[in-house]
C-alpha cells in the first residue's frame, strides 16, 4: 500500500511539472497554452489594405503570438510616437516608422537594433538596398522595410494628340530627358478661352516643392545637399549643382511657366481633369487615373541629359520599441512582414512597391504585369533595383525637409534660387548643429 502511494504521487508530482513547464512562455510567445499579446501602432488606413491579413497569417504561423493593432491618422502618429516613447512607454512594441526618420528615432532612443534578431546574412539578399541603406543609422539596422516607393511619368494621351507632339515611350532605354520634358511642356501649355493665361500646362509633380520628388533633381545632376554626418549643409544644399537644379525647378514656374503654381495637396487633381499634359507621381496613382477616365499612359522617370539617372525611393518601416518587453515576439513579426510571406500578402492587398527582391523579380515575369496600368510594376521594379536615391540620412531630418520645402517653395514663387539655398543652409546648420553631440 505504502509502494503504491509513494508511486501515486509521484505520477502527481510529474504530471504537475509538465504542466506548470508547459505554462511558461518566453518572450516570444511560442509555448504550450499561453499567449504574447503585442502591439503595432499604424496608420488607420492600412487596415482596410492588407495589415490585418497579413496579421491573419502570422498568428496562424505563430499561434502563440497575438498582435493587436493601435491607428491613427497619418500626423496623429508621428505625434504619438514622440509622446508615447519620449516617455519611455512600453504600449508599443511594434513602431511604424517613415524611412527617413530612423535616424531621428535612433539618436533619441526610441529602437532596438535588429540584427540581434535578423541576421545581415538573411536580410542582404531579401531587400534592396535603397531600403536596407534608409533602415541603417550608425552600422546597425534599426528598422525593416515594409515597401518602397518610385516615381513614373504620366501623361495625357488626348493632349499630346491634339497638339502633335510626340509621346514618352514605355521603354527604360528610351527614357526622356528633362530637356525633352521641357521642350514639349512648352508646346503643351497654352489658352483655352483667349484671357491670356494658361489654362493646361505641360507638366507638374505631384508633391509640388518636396524633397521626396524634388531631390531626383539634385541627385540626377550629382549634388549633395548634406554631409555624411547628416549635420551640416553649407556648400552643398547651396553648391553650384545645387543651384542649377534649384534653377531648373525656378524656370519651370517663371521662365518657361510650363508648370502651374498649386499646392501638393490639389497638384494630382490638375491632372486627373486635364489641366496638365505630364505628372510625376506614384505608382499608386494608377487608379485614381483611370477612376478620373483620363486616357493616359505611362513612362519612366527623367534625367538630366548626360547626367545619372536618379529616381525617388523610401517608404515605411517597422522597428522594434527599445521600451518593449516582447521584443523577440516583435521581431518575429517583423521579420514574417518584410521577409517571409507577410510581404507577398502586404503587396497583394496595399499595391504598394514591394522591397522584397522575390516578389520583385516575380513582378519581372508574371505576364499580369504585361497589361497596362499594372505594367506601372515593370518601370518601378527596375527603378527600385537600379536607380533609387534615399532622403539625406539625418538625425535632424524634420528640421532639414520643413526649410528644404520651405526653400523650393519659394524658389516656385519667384525667389532667386540661390539666394533661398543660402538662406535655407544657414538656418538648416543652426537646426543641425543640436545634433552634434549624438551623431555616430
């Protein structure tokens, strides 16, 4: 009697260790029973595009990990992040960060690194290298991209038509010049009621005086506009290239006056309603396009003649809160988003230009990609691969893009370019200069 209840507890006793073995969890969530709960805070938008099926697979993948999502409106979560982890909150463990400020977010301590997580070995062959350049500050990757970004050259069918002028070609070799945008921009703008003013102008950018779309013109003719500390600017945002390309932006709008002066916020409606014969804009503008019922087609983004071929880049990333307790649950999804097969789901639902290298060498032979408007895709993979230029790599990027814009929009306005570009480089290095101190 004594030997069977010695073996009777026992058998408790191992019973009642497995179980309480199988009720921990490490921080990744991966246990018998228990869940890790983590938080993504987002845009609201991208819940209606594709996060929530991308979600949906993690947890199906990882049954252990629950993500639970926190949006905003776009500035409310910039806003946000700099309240919730200025002071050091750990409601987030998954940051949505825009490429250019992982530098900012890095020097006030608000990421994890992640290659304590995601190897180089793993990540180098799976993302461009515009974006794994953006993700980088001080030698370490501090966030994984979620997509890119490229620029493509629209245009209006009916109104190169009607003024005889001959159409950009779809072809990457055949890839016009701005001096041919200009040329046939001046043919393009013109009266349409005899009052003397313009009503259709040849061309416009969608994001009218920003450094996203504008730098291209900067880059494409060799300049740079900050050092490589990202804390100074005199003699480069105002270089001789510099001005030349600021110049080249000033005749657009007071010499030639192929461009109309509009604000950003109405530039695409211009011409989704036919006031403008060319439109560098975003390879998710393709639908609102055809919604609009303009005939248009689609070309690769220009050059300066004999110069480099620079095109726009940068999007989203994901990073890790420094704050967080559920980092290596985080890292998981992170890494299930921007590299295993949550990308290939981000891509299908958002539409958004891909950073993956696999899915973009899919988009290069997937014959759905041969019909126009998806064949925007072939243009914009080749630019991601071969042609794309990041934002200035900067701990100060705001205090930079707000005078930067400021600086082109006044250049757009009449002011001598030169004279705005010196102006905007001795407030640019008074704003940097609080920066020296965590620069790396």
């Amino acid at each position: 009697m004594r030997k069977a209840l010695i073996v009777l507890f026992s058998s408790v006793f191992i019973v009642a260790m497995i179980g309480c073995s199988s009720g921990k969890k490490g921080s990744s969530g991966e246990s018998d029973g228990k869940i890790t709960e983590i938080t993504m805070i987002s845009q609201g938008q991208w819940e209606k595009s594709g996060l929530l099926d991308v979600i949906a697979g993690f947890e199906n993948k990882y049954p252990g990990i629950k993500v639970k999502v926190e949006s905003y409106p776009f500035r409310q979560l910039f806003e946000t992040i700099e309240v919730k982890l200025g002071s050091k909150s750990k409601d987030y463990d998954v940051i949505t960060v825009d490429g250019p400020l992982v530098a900012n977010y890095t020097v006030k301590g608000y990421l994890e690194p992640l290659e304590s997580y995601i190897s180089s070995s793993e990540y180098s062959s799976k993302w461009i290298e515009s974006s794994i350049n953006a993700g980088q500050y001080g030698g370490q990757l501090m966030a994984a991209p979620m997509n890119t970004s490229s620029q493509v050259l629209y245009y209006n069918k009916d109104i190169f038509a009607e003024k005889g002028v001959e159409t950009p070609e779809f072809d990457i070799e055949k890839r016009w010049t701005w001096e041919q945008v200009v040329e046939a921009a001046k043919k393009l703008t013109y009266d349409t009621n005899g009052d003397g003013q313009s009503d259709v102008f040849g061309f416009s950018f969608d994001q009218v005086s920003r450094a996203y779309q504008t730098l291209a013109l900067s880059e494409s003719l060799g300049a740079k506009v900050i050092d490589d500390k990202g804390i100074s600017t005199a003699g480069l945002i105002n270089s001789d290239l510099s001005v030349k390309a600021a110049s080249f932006y000033y005749d657009m709008f007071n010499t030639w006056k192929i461009s109309p002066r509009v604000a950003p916020d109405v530039s695409k409606e211009y011409f989704s309603s036919g006031k403008v014969a060319m439109f560098v804009g975003g390879t998710w503008s393709t639908k609102d396009f055809l919604d609009a019922k303009i005939n248009y087609g689609i070309a690769p983004h220009p050059y300066f003649a004999g110069e480099k071929v620079a095109t726009p880049t940068g999007s989203w990333h994901l990073g890790i809160n420094k704050y967080s307790e559920k980092k290596e649950a985080a890292a998981k999804f992170i890494e299930y988003f921007t590299i295993g097969e949550g990308a290939r789901i981000w891509f299908d639902g958002n539409k958004d230009l891909p950073a993956n290298i696999d899915i973009l060498k899919q988009i290069e032979s997937d014959a759905k990609f041969d019909e126009f408007p998806n064949n925007v895709y072939r243009i914009a993979t080749y630019e991601a691969q071969n042609t794309a230029v990041s934002r200035p790599l900067t701990p100060g990027y705001l205090d930079w893009e707000s005078l930067y814009n400021q600086a082109f929009d006044d250049i757009k306005n009449g002011t001598e370019p030169k004279k705005a570009l010196d102006e905007a480089a001795v407030q640019m290095d008074r704003q940097l200069k609080k920066y020296e101190s965590v620069v790396k």
